[in-house]
C-alpha cells in the first residue's frame, strides 16, 4: 500500500500490455502439470544453481577414479601437511599463460621444527587436462590411467594439492572426491530405503484409515520420540568392527533409514488423505473410475510431484547423519572414504590450526545439503503449480 | 483440561515400556557374556573377582536366566531400587555418573531452546512481516545456511576459529581447575562463562529452522480474515500483527517443543563430543566405544524418556495456549 | 449546505493489484455517492471488484494492492462550535498506517465482513476482541468497554450477552459470530457500515434474522450503510440505492426501484433476467437465462465496454472499440453504455 503519486501512474502505463498478455496466459492454460512445474522451478535461481552444483558433485562421485589426481591411499612422504598448492596464471615476466605450479621444497622452521613449505620460481609445471599418471581400476572392472588434470611429471618431483595434503601426506583434493561416492550415494540410497517402506505404509495408512492407520500411527510417534542420533550411535556401535567396508555401509544405510521412513510416510499419508479428498478424485470415482486407475492416473501425478520435493529434503540428513557418525568413529571406519572418515583428520584442535584444510570435506557437506535443500525448497514450491 | 493430562499421562506409559525394551535389546546386543568380559577386564587390570563376586552379580542380573527374566531384574531394578547396574568401565554404579550429565544435558537444551525462540521468533516476524525485502532476503539466505550446517561442523569451525585466531580453547563447560571439584558458587559461575558458546551453537541449528517455520507460518496467517478485522478496527499494524496472527502462528511451535528437544538432545550429542561438554553425549560415545553397556543403555533409556516427558509439556503447553484443542481434550 | 447530507464521495477510484504476471485493474474508475443515513447497494458477479471497492475506502487493500488513483472523500459531522463548515478528509491521501485512518477505521467507518467464521480470531474470546475496539476509539476504562461491550451484545439480540462475552468464537454458531461482528462494528457508533456480503457464508433462516437485525439498527442508529452482495433479493429488500459494478467499473446506479423495473444497461438487464420469480411460470413460459459466458480474466480486460464480449446488443465496431461515457438517463440514474448516447 502506497500512497497515489506519479510514479505509480508511469509504471503502470508500462505495464500494460493487454495482447501480450493474453497470449503468456494462453500458453499457461494449456501447459502439462510438468511444464507448469518446470516454469515455476525455473524461477528460484538458487535451486537452479544447486542442481548444476549437484550435477558437478555427481559426477566427481561417479568418475572419482578420473577426477582425483592421485590416489586417494597414496602417500606422498615430502608433503605431509602441505597448504594447498597454489596456481598460478601469471609467470615471471607477469605475462598472462596457462596454469602453472612451482616446484616446492620442504623445510625446517630454524625456530618452530615445523615443515614450510616454498616455492621455488626456477621450475614452473604446467597443469595439464587429460593426463596420463598413476594407475586405478575404473569402478573395479578395468585399469586406466587417465586423469581429468595433474601434472606431467612424476609424482616423486612435484605433486599438485588443490586442498592441500593430511598429516600423512595424502592429497586432500583426491580423498574428498572419493569420499563423495560414499557420502552421496549413502543419502540417495537410504531415501529410496525410506521412501520404499514410506509409501508402502503411508498408503495403506492414508488410504484405507482405520486400524491400520492408528497402528502405523503409532508407531511413528514412537520412533520419533527416540532422540535419533543417540539410538543411531547405539546401533551403529553394535555393528561388528571386522566387517567388509560395503557390508558396514549398507548396515549404516539401513540404520539412517530406520528413522528416515517414518518421515515418508506422513508425507504419504498426508498427501493420500488430502487427495482423497479432492473434488477431482471425487468426480473420477463417479464416473466409475476403478480404484487403481484412480490413483495410478489420477493422484499419483498430482503427488509424485510432493514426494520428489521430500525425498530431495531428506537426503541432507541422511548425509548429515553418516557423517556425524563416521566423525565420532561410530560409522564408517577408515580404510572406507567418506567426507565424516575425512574429517577425522580434523579431530585434533592443534593439527587443525597447522592445517585448517583438512577441514574442507566439512565445506564439501554444507554445500551439498545447501543444495539439496534449496532444490528440494524450489520442488516444493513448484509442486502446486496452480497456487499462488 | 484436567482430565486431558491424565489421558496423555497414562498413554506415555506404553510408550516408556517399549523404550525400555529397545534400550535393553541394545544392552544385549554386542557379543558375549557381560560377566565374562567384567572378569576379563578385571583380571587384565590386575584384580581378580571371588566366586562369591560373581555369584552375586549373577544373581542381580539374572544372568544366565531366559531374556526376559533378565529384561525384568533390570526394569525393576531401575524403578524399585534405583539401580542402573554396574559400569565396568569406570568401575561404579551407572547411577553415580549419570545424573550430573543429564542435568548439564537438560540446561544445556533447554537454555538452547529458549535463546533459539527468542532469536527466531522476533526475526521470523520481521521476514514474514517483510516479505520479498532485502532483509527478507538476507535472513532466508543465513536462515537456509545455518539449517544446512550441522551443529557439529560449526563447533568444530567455531574452535578451530577459536584456536587459531584468540588462541583459546572453547571446549568444555568448566576450567580445568573446576572440573573435578564439587559443586559450589565459583563452579557455576566458571559454567556460566564457559556456556555461551554451547549455546549458541547448539541453538544455531534450531534457531535457523525455526526463523523458517516462524516466517512460513505466519505468513499462511497474515491473509486470514480476523487480521483484517483486527486491522478495520483501527488497531495499530505492530500490535494487531503480535496480538492476532503471531499468537496463532506460534501455536506450531509449541506443539513441536517436544520434537525441538528430542531433536537438540540429538544434536547436541555431536556437538558435546566434539566441544568435549560435561554432558550426556560424550560419555555414550565412550560407553559405546568400550561396550560398557549398562552405562550405554541408562543413556539412551533416559535420553528417549526425557523426550517423551517433552513432548507430554508441549502437548499440554499446546492446550493451555489453543482453546480449540483445550475443548476437544 | 448541499453538501450537508452527503457522507462519502468515491472519484475515479483506481485500485490495481500489481502480480508477477500482470497488472489486475480491480477497480478501474469507480465514482459513487453515500449520503447520510442512506443504504447503499454495491451489486455485482464475483471479481467484480465490489470488496475492493470496501477495503479501498477502509485503506486496507492487501498487498500486492495499491490505490493509484482517485479520491475517497469523507464528510465528517461539524464539529460543533468551530465551524460551519463539514470537516472533509481525502482518505486516498492518508498513510494507510497512520494515526489519522486509524482513527476512522473501525470508528467512523466500520466493517462487517464476508466471513464470520474466520473474520474472529481463533484464540482471542469474543469480548476481547471487542473490548479491544472499544478501547481503541473511546476514552473508557476496561471495566467500562466490557460494560458496553456486554450492552452492545444485547442491542444485536446476542443470547445471554454477559455470559458469552467470554466465548471463544469457535464456541459460537455462524449467526451469533455474524452478531458478534455487528456489536464490534457498531461499538464505536459508526457513520458508515460497510457490511461485506455479511450473510453469503450464513443459512437461510440466519440470514433473515441477521438482515432484520441490521435494518431495525439501521432505523435505531442512524448510520449509512454500503450493502455489498451478489444477492438481488437482499438488495431488493435492504437497499434505497443501487449501484451495479461489473469489471472494476460502476456500470449502472440508479434507485432501487429504477433498477429493477426500469434497468437501462444491458448487464443489469441480463443480471434481472437470471433470477426465478415466483408466480412468473403461469404467465409466460421463459426460460431462466444466463449471461453467457463468465468474468474475463482480470489482466486481460476487452477493449472497449468490458461486457461487449458477453452482451447480447452489442454493436460491433463500436463496443468493441471505444470506453462508454457515463450518460444520464434520468434523474440520479446513470448507466455506461453507448445505447442511451
């Protein structure tokens, strides 16, 4: 509310368009439910931003091998605790050239006995795409040698550390893309652990009511009522110390999912109780629709659209949750990568502040649940298409 | 009103049975005999125990007995004789090292909750009230950051931050002068200096979700017509929008206080090991690293019961507030 | 003076609400007279800008809305000994936040609304919420506006006043909130009541009892009242003058009786001809009619006379080009269409 003055006047003669309008509001009446979705998405510019930041993340998850410079175990002995390298766009002559990196010497502080680390400016290596270095099984099937980036020359001369290296002298940047795989695919595969159980029991809660509702009602409240990373710790503690990596992942995933289904399934229900509802599922019904093509044609579409919108919500925690658990030694144990074993590394205050990049797996989290959530917030609210 | 109290009292009771029984099942979980391991332990610290000794651990357990017998000496152990069992571990009653760090656990959150509601609840008005403004804008964007930070990765930047730049270590509620010494004037005020930075952090998480829900709710309100009745009256914006739709807006709030404190007793254990807090969390995480069961499992039986007790307050809260709900109750 | 019996004066009223996806011309140009005393009848489909027309004059017009033009004269009562002269406030001028509005909302100008249902707050009783209204614009005590509150309760036929001051709204059926609504509004003695569609949301029964009620304080109080409602027969039975608004515009105003036996705009013709009459079936078998087709969309407004699209006399290449004027027909009978050039 405003008051009346000319300013109002001019923007509104500027306005109008009354024929162009007309035909954005046509196109809008006959637009499918996805397109109107997709229109309203597009409109939050940080979900937009998250997705092209999750693609990227994905990918180095799923081409980690490629990606990482090094392996991840490998110890490069003349770097323990190294910063990470710097790059440089601009070489002696301060002319403007590829990137490069200076070879770098390790020495003694004369006072501290601590390592630091200089460059040397006499020996510039470029930084080269598609290189040939250290060897890796691609997804265990196959060995290659291929990297997306690294230096040309051996790893015993110079190595380049992007986030720096740990105390025992492995290259950060390389550990943190490896933990991705675990770290990610850990959220993605215990939500769909969730969901699978969410749906089955939120439909039959949501859909038939009655007893069975009250019951999975019940017990909903009940599991909610146990404080989840305490019940999470006991269990995961539980967990044999001696069993394979993958064994202990997948017994972490179900235990995340534990509690993760019991959010699906108030989603389910609410959304099922809502629906039915529904003029539209009522005027289906009297036609004579049969129940399965009801909710197969009729509610799944207007519904599927919400679950996406959660499910994307509740991965963050399941990430939060492995690598809390991991951090404090209850989750995954080394030698398993993920972002909480990494930041093990950063247990110690006093190696923290000689090396504060060792905290960078923690930035690798809070932006992948940053995006995962503006996404999920961007899905929700492009998930009712027709409110405004 | 009365009478609803008493209906939500007698239906916690199941709820309380089923906990017991999981954090038994827990107890139960790792492999071997709790005897066995206690002579183990005690015969490689040096010590060995009597047959007697053992004789009567076995008879207070019901060891060796079916599982529920053993399940039922250990419930009414608890509730007849205050009697956690034996942590084997720090070789005392699980009583004796409990209580102190449940207290610490309690205050903690529930100072937690109230800085995180008086932060939230005046800024999520402002957002609300505000929407679409620059303000607005900003605090979504530090209200969606802090809910994407774990409580646990902030603590560990706010030390490191700590460390690095004031060269001080912020871990712990106490100074190391005070740590083992009995309570006294000196110890809580060495607490109250300490307890700050606890706080804050473990109220972050909360705080920032709250702003969301605070806003979100509130704005759902600011549309109905009784503030446009409120606002043809005459009244004045300020106050009609605290009188009417904040009043109505909160009432969320205080149905969830419940789920607030399960979800910042869990939180706060992440945060209490890594800032090395006097409290509930770290000394689990011990109990559960070294199999000290009893210990583990009074923990998660208390920790589950206290949410429990939360989320009777806020029902109840929740019905003194809402008239709607008071009648039907 | 002339202006002696006049109230209320809207000039060209021009409210827009400003959406991502285009401007909404909700009103577009409304002009209209409240004399003291008087009822007027705001008639009109859904969406035809007959509430904003209500909050514009009360300045509460929700955001994205904003009143870009036009003049909302108020005429207040003399003040006894200073002047002569009426004391004229331009509302449209005002800070819709500020003291002085505030000080005629809900005191000189009071709203009965749509809703009685949601229009009280859920968590506040009855008597707080118009306690508070009391309090507000009148220099009493607590225990004085409950007093009057109470009184104001029984002047609306509120069973047992004393008693249900202290309900909760939900504790209330649909007809004592809509009683409770008219207590608040009159608490302050209003000029003008503007009631909003006060009995859509109430059964058949309430809503004779409610109309009732509002014609004997009417007759009791002296205030104007501004009649917004959908419904012809309630207009026929409440009002003494009539306005008929169709897209954001007053397309006809004329008396009541004028409007009904004698409407000139072919809307107000079409609106007439879609309501069953009793007794009607014996004399000529006609069918109901319909205007056909609905409400345009609000951003795309026709060009020309808003209702050409759905007029059944239109004249093409005329209507559907230039804006009607506003023609006197007779005397304070005045309608929009190019027919009556």
């Amino acid at each position: 509310m405003a008051n009346v003055d000319n300013n109002d006047m001019d923007m509104l003669e500027e306005g109008q368009d009354v024929e162009e309008v007309t035909a954005k509001e046509e196109k809008v009446y006959v637009a499918s439910y996805w397109q109107l979705m997709w229109w309203r998405f597009r409109k939050h510019k940080m979900a937009i931003i998250s997705v092209v930041i999750l693609v990227l993340f994905y990918f180095v998850a799923v081409f980690s091998e490629f990606v990482a410079p090094y392996d991840p175990e490998q110890y490069f002995v003349q770097y323990k605790l190294a910063p990470p390298t710097r790059i440089h766009f601009i070489d002696t002559e301060g002319q403007l050239c590829w990137p490069f990196v200076y070879q770098i010497t390790q020495e003694k502080d004369p006072e501290t006995y601590r390592n630091i680390y200089i460059e040397d400016t006499e020996t510039p290596y470029p930084i080269q795409l598609f290189v040939r270095g250290s060897e890796y099984q691609m997804w265990g099937l196959w060995t290659m040698d291929l990297h997306l980036f690294g230096l040309s020359v051996p790893q015993a001369e110079q190595g380049i550390f992007l986030m720096g290296a740990d105390r025992l002298g492995r290259d950060v940047f390389s550990r943190t893309a490896y933990g991705a795989r675990i770290s990610l695919s850990i959220g993605l595969i215990g939500v769909l652990l969730s969901l699978t159980v969410g749906i089955v029991l939120g439909g039959i809660s949501g859909y038939y009511g009655g007893i069975p509702d009250t019951i999975i009602q019940r017990v909903i409240e009940f599991i909610r009522t146990i404080p989840s990373i305490p019940l999470w710790m006991a269990l995961s503690a539980a967990l044999p110390n001696d069993w394979p990596i993958v064994k202990t992942y997948f017994a972490i995933t179900v235990i995340l999912s534990l509690i993760g289904w019991t959010y699906m399934a108030r989603v389910v229900r609410g959304r099922f109780l809502a629906m039915r509802e529904e003029d539209f599922v009522m005027s289906a019904r009297l036609v004579g629709s049969s129940e399965m093509r009801i909710i197969l044609r009729h509610m799944l579409p207007s519904f599927l659209s919400y679950i996406i919108a959660s499910l994307t919500l509740s991965i963050p925690s399941m990430i939060l949750a492995e690598t809390g658990l991991s951090y404090i030694g209850l989750g995954l144990r080394a030698p398993a990568i993920s972002w909480g074993v990494l930041l093990r590394e950063a247990q110690n205050v006093r190696s923290l502040a000689l090396a504060p990049w060792v905290l960078i797996p923690a930035a690798a989290v809070i932006i992948a649940v940053l995006a995962f959530n503006f996404v999920g917030d961007g899905l929700r609210d492009a998930a009712d298409p027709y409110a405004r | 009103m009365f009478g609803y109290i008493i209906r939500r009292v007698l239906l916690m009771i199941p709820t309380l049975i089923v906990i017991s029984i999981i954090s038994f099942v827990i107890i139960q979980l790792p492999p071997g005999d709790y005897l066995t391991s206690y002579a183990a332990q005690l015969s490689a610290q040096g010590d060995t125990i009597d047959a007697q000794g053992l004789k009567a651990l076995e008879e207070r357990y019901g060891l060796g007995q079916p599982i529920h017998v053993q399940y039922f000496k250990w419930v009414s152990g608890i509730i007849l004789r205050g009697d956690w069992g034996q942590s084997m571990e720090w070789q005392k009653p699980v009583k004796d090292l409990i209580w102190e760090r449940l207290a610490l656990t309690i205050l903690l959150s529930s100072v937690a909750i109230l800085v995180s509601w008086f932060i939230a609840i005046p800024v999520g008005v402002y957002s609300a009230t505000h929407q679409y403004s620059i303000p607005d804008y900003v605090l979504s964007v530090i209200s969606f950051v802090g809910v994407g930070t774990p409580g646990f990765l902030l603590a560990l930047i706010v030390m490191y931050l700590a460390m690095s730049q004031l060269n001080q270590s912020v871990g712990g509620l106490f100074s190391s002068e005070f740590l083992l010494a009995p309570w006294s004037l000196a110890k809580v005020v060495d607490m109250l200096k300490h307890l700050w930075i606890p706080v804050l952090i473990i109220a972050l998480e909360s705080t920032a979700g709250s702003i969301r829900t605070t806003r979100a709710n509130l704005l759902d309100e600011l549309n109905k017509p009784y503030v446009e009745t409120a606002r043809a009256k005459g009244l004045e914006e300020g106050k009609l929008i605290w009188k009417y739709p904040v009043r109505v807006a909160l009432n969320p709030f205080f149905s969830t206080v419940g789920w607030s404190l399960a979800s910042l007793i869990s939180g706060q254990t992440l945060i209490a090991v890594v800032l090395s807090l006097q409290t509930t969390g770290p000394m689990m995480l011990r109990a559960l690293m070294s199999q000290d069961m009893y210990l583990a499992g009074s923990f998660l039986l208390l920790l589950s019961s206290l949410t429990v007790i939360g989320t009777l307050v806020s029902d109840i809260i929740l019905a003194w507030v809402d008239p709607r709900i008071r009648l039907r109750g | 003076m002339e202006n002696n019996h006049l109230l209320l004066e809207v000039k060209n009223l021009k409210t827009h609400f400003f959406l991502d996806e285009g401007t909404v011309r909700a009103l577009d140009g409304v002009d209209f007279v409240i004399k003291r005393g008087q009822t007027l009848g705001v008639v009109g489909e859904s969406g035809c800008g007959k509430s904003v027309t209500a909050r514009s004059i009360l300045r509460i017009v929700p955001q994205p809305g904003r009143i870009v033009d036009g003049e909302i004269m108020l005429y207040l009562p003399a003040q006894s000994n200073h002047s002569t002269l009426t004391n004229v406030v331009n509302l449209t001028r005002l800070n819709p936040r500020g003291t002085q509005i505030r000080s005629i909302r809900g005191c000189r100008i009071a709203l009965v609304p749509q809703e009685p249902m949601t229009s009280l707050s859920p968590v506040h009783t009855l008597g707080n919420q118009i306690v508070e209204a009391i309090v507000l614009h009148q220099e009493v005590s607590q225990a004085e506006a409950r007093e009057k509150a109470i009184y104001m309760l029984d002047l609306v036929g509120m069973p047992q006043p004393s008693r249900t001051i202290d309900r909760y709204p939900h504790e209330l059926s649909g007809g004592m909130r809509q009683r409770g609504m008219i207590a608040m509004a009159l608490s302050c003695h209003p000029s003008l009541l503007i009631a909003d569609e006060p009995t859509t949301a109430l059964d058949v029964t309430t809503e004779a009892q409610i109309l009732k009620l509002m014609q004997r304080l009417q007759q009791e109080l002296g205030m104007a009242i501004m009649f917004i409602t959908h419904n012809l027969g309630v207009v026929a039975r409440m009002t003494e003058h009539v306005i008929v608004m169709y897209m954001g515009k007053v397309v006809e105003e004329a008396d009541v009786d004028t409007i009904f036996h004698n409407p000139k705009h072919p809307y107000t013709q079409a609106l007439l001809k879609s309501i069953p009459r009793l007794g009607q079936r014996t004399r000529e078998r006609r069918r109901l009619e319909s205007i056909s087709g609905s409400v345009p969309d609000p951003y795309s407004i026709p060009k020309g006379c808003s209702f050409h699209p759905r007029c059944s006399q239109r004249i093409v290449g005329l209507c559907d080009q230039e804006e009607p004027p506003n023609i006197e027909i007779g005397p304070g009978h005045k309608t929009r269409c190019v027919l009556y050039r």
